[in-house]
C-alpha cells in the first residue's frame, strides 16, 4: 500500500537530540578535530587584546571559521555566516548548539587585520611540524615551483601614477600609492598601479592582468607542503628558490640534500649558493636559452674555445689568443678577448661573431665549481626528478583549485599570504587524515612480523622448500596459511 506523506507538526521540544549524534562518525572534520590542535592560538593572540571592553569571540573558534572557509571553498565569509545554522557539522566542528548565536560576518576581517599573517603562518607550520612526526616527511629532497594568482582587483583600476593629476582625487589616490612606490622603485610596475589593490602587479603572460604569485616547496614522500612564499606577480621566481630552501629547513629541522626545479630556477646564483651549501641542484641549465640564441646565429658556441688555466687566457678555433679584459663585479664574471686587430684578419670571423669589437667569451669567478653544478643537473637521476617535478606540483596546484587559490579572495599582499597559508594548511591536513591514523610502523618491520608468523607456520606443517614457499606464499594474509 502506497504511504502518503502528512505536513509534518512542528515540535516545541526534542528528547534526545544530538548533534553529535548527526555527524557520522567518518567526517572529515571529526578526524580533522581529533588532528589538529586549534587552542595554540590563545597564546599567539593573547596580546592582540584588551582586559576592559566587549568579549570577543573565542580565537579558535573564528581560525575554524576561517579553515572552514578554504576547505569548503565559500565564496564570501557573508556567504559561510548565512549557511552556518544550516550544516550541523560546521556547528559540531565549531563547538556550536542549535541555538548558539552566528557572529557576524565582519568578525572575520577584524580578526584578520588584529591578528596579521604571522598567526596563520605559525599555524600552517605547526601543521608541517605534526606531519614530519607521522613520518609523513622526508625532508631530503623538495620540489619548487610558483604558480600566478588572479588579484581581486579589476584591470580598470590601473592608473598611469605619472600622471595622477589628470584623474579626480589624485591626491588621495597618491597617497595610497606612495608607500608601496617607494618600496619597489625600479620596477616595471612602479609606474602603473591598481588604485584598488596597489601591491598586485601587472604580468602580461597573455592578456596582461593584476596578479599574485605563490612558491612553494613540497616534499617528495608525501607531497606535503613544507615551505610557502607569496609575493607580487612580477618577481622573478629564481630569487625566491633559497629561501624557500631556509624555510623548509625552519619547518620541519630537516636539511635540503636535493632541490628539484625547472629552467626557471637554473640561474647562476642559485647553483652557487646551492654548492656552498652542499646542495644537489636539480634543476635544468638556464645557459641552454643563450645557447639557443646563438645557435640562430649560426656562429661558435663559448664550448669550442679553450681555456687554458696556467694562463688564465682562451684560445678560439683559429688559434688567436682571447686574453682578460675586464671583470664585472657585480655579475662576477671576466670578459676574455682577442685583439681587434687579429678578429678582423680571421678568415673564421663569418662563423665565430656579428659583433665589429670581436668575439667576446664571458667567465664566472668561479667557473670550476659552475660547471661542476651544472654537470650534475645533466645526471641521470637529475633528469628523472624534473620528470617527477613537473607532475608533482601540478598535482600539489590542482589540488589546491579545490580551494580557490587560483584567485585571491582578499586584496594587498598580506591578506592573500593569509590565504595561501590556510590552503597550504588544508592541503596537508587532508594527507595527514588519510595517513595520520595509521600504524607508525615502517613497511619493512611489517614484513619481518609477517615473515616471522610465517616460519613459525611453515615448522609446524614441515612445509618444504622453505625459500620457495616464502617467496611465493608470504605475501597473502596469514588467514590463508592455517
């Protein structure tokens, strides 16, 4: 018989309910809850308030508020107010009832302007601490890589700050801009700002827009992320590549043997200060590109002239001697030539230079130990971590889309840290669920306990040979052995 349903009578009181009781027992945010430790941050923020006046909401509760946000990727924190009476599992994860009063959206901002991005970074590092304790770190190789951020700004916002007088209120909009000018002279984007998000720059990789850009340091085990940077759009991300290397050393107390990057990291600098550092670099020779160009050139590559150490000159295809002269101490590097004289009598001149002074060939001071770097990168090994690298960080950035970090949800450079923090943060939180309730006990010691019960069984029954009967029957469970 077909049931028909009734307009159900609302009830003034109801026995035995629970919240708790309506959260699986399998939520994310109970494993979540039981992880990570939220009341750190009474202590972080203990100085950020008064004794006198208005109690506030309890800290923790608006970090959660805040987690809450990127992990279920909500557009507006208005948005995440007005669906918190509605999900009773945001209620039980924040400690809420039915009739708990929702804060006000502005909580949030507020918060975030007392509190600073230096919280929410201890908070993203004492996430990579707990997952380097469940093992979930190796910490002697990590892959680096940056991906841009869309600013929450308009590309109408940008003003020529030359010529700041023909707009209405320049004086203000001047204002706003001076401090950051001051900071970043010298740079492309000093001259046209955002008058809305003035510490997003202009990248014009395709249709030129606002952007931020976000660098990040994963570790190869687990592909947790142990170090994280954000920085305006334009930076180059060569410079950033050693102190992600230092923060992840902070994070997790471990050193850096290997960095895994592309070309865009192959820079001198960077394999320099990774050999002082005894460092394995990684990382795909940023010299190809100008061996490129002068391959269009069709003329002699810097590899078909001699360098003789005792000295301390170059010999070219033809003989003719390039000696010193002179040395660029900023770049560190010599420039070795031959006479004009001699370059325009060589009958080689066609196929070695365009240039009327004469070939030129350019020298690091310290060439030996460049080229012992850059040896290395061409490795076999070197090779097989770039493959690796480049479907592990897209990985790592696609997993992080999930969270909307593609575009910034707030604007000025500090807040979109903050973002980049607690996605970091979510990211690794989700590998730590997966992986932080499981036995701490290593595959190899699981094996000998295996092969252990196994020997035990194969006495009893006299089983023969016994090699042949570990190598292939110790591998299925136990069960099937008695």
């Amino acid at each position: 018989m077909m049931g028909h349903q009734t307009t159900p009578q609302g009830k003034l009181f109801y026995a035995n309910l629970s919240i708790d009781r309506r959260v699986r027992p399998d939520h994310p945010l109970r494993k979540i809850d039981r992880l990570i430790d939220f009341d750190f941050v009474y202590k972080e923020v203990a100085d950020k308030y008064g004794s006198n006046g208005n109690v506030s909401i309890a800290p923790p509760v608006i970090l959660k508020l805040m987690l809450l946000l990127v992990f279920y990727n909500v557009r507006s924190e208005r948005e995440l107010m007005e669906t918190l009476p509605e999900r009773l599992d945001w209620l039980w994860f924040l400690g809420y009832d039915l009739d708990s009063e929702i804060p006000d959206h502005s909580v949030l901002s507020k918060a975030r302007k007392k509190w600073g991005a230096e919280v929410f970074k201890g908070f993203f590092e004492r996430i990579v601490l707990q997952c380097v304790k469940a093992g979930l770190v190796d910490g002697s190789k990590i892959f680096v890589d940056s991906s841009l951020v869309d600013a929450n700004a308009s590309n109408n916002s940008v003003v020529d700050t030359r010529n700041l007088q023909l707009i209405k209120q320049y004086e203000e909009l001047e204002s706003r801009l001076e401090e950051k000018e001051s900071k970043d002279s010298g740079k492309v984007n000093d001259r046209y700002k955002s008058t809305t998000d003035p510490d997003a720059a202009i990248v014009g990789r395709g249709k030129p827009k606002l952007t931020y850009q976000v660098h990040r340091a994963v570790d190869g085990r687990s592909e947790i992320i142990t170090a994280t940077e954000t920085t305006p759009g334009d930076v180059n991300e060569a410079h950033v590549m050693m102190p992600l290397i230092e923060e992840h050393k902070n994070n997790t107390g471990i050193s850096a043997e290997t960095v895994v990057g592309d070309s865009k990291y192959g820079t001198i600098k960077n394999f320099l200060a990774c050999h002082d550092r005894g460092i394995k670099a990684h990382i795909p020779d940023l010299r190809k590109a100008a061996e490129k160009r002068t391959e269009k050139l069709e003329i002699f590559k810097d590899d078909r002239f001699t360098y003789n150490k005792e000295s301390d000159t170059y010999t070219c295809p033809a003989g003719n001697i390039l000696k010193r002269r002179s040395l660029h101490a900023h770049r560190q590097g010599i420039d070795y030539g031959a006479s004009k004289k001699a370059c325009l009598a060589c009958g080689l001149r066609e196929q070695c230079t365009r240039n009327k002074s004469g070939r030129t060939v350019k020298r690091h001071i310290r060439q030996e130990e460049l080229e012992n770097m850059r040896k290395a990168s061409n490795s076999a090994a070197s090779r097989q971590d770039i493959r690796t690298r480049q479907h592990l960080m897209e990985r790592s950035f696609a997993r992080a889309k999930r969270y909307g970090y593609d575009r910034a949800r707030w604007r000025n450079l500090w807040r979109v840290k903050i973002q980049e923090y607690l996605t970091c943060a979510v990211q690794n939180i989700q590998v730590l669920v997966r992986h932080g309730f499981r036995p701490k006990q290593s595959v190899a010691m699981a094996m000998e306990a295996v092969k252990e019960q196994a020997a035990v069984i194969i006495a009893k029954r006299n089983l023969k040979p016994v090699e042949s009967f570990l190598k292939y029957f110790v591998c299925p469970p136990l069960a099937y052995l008695h």
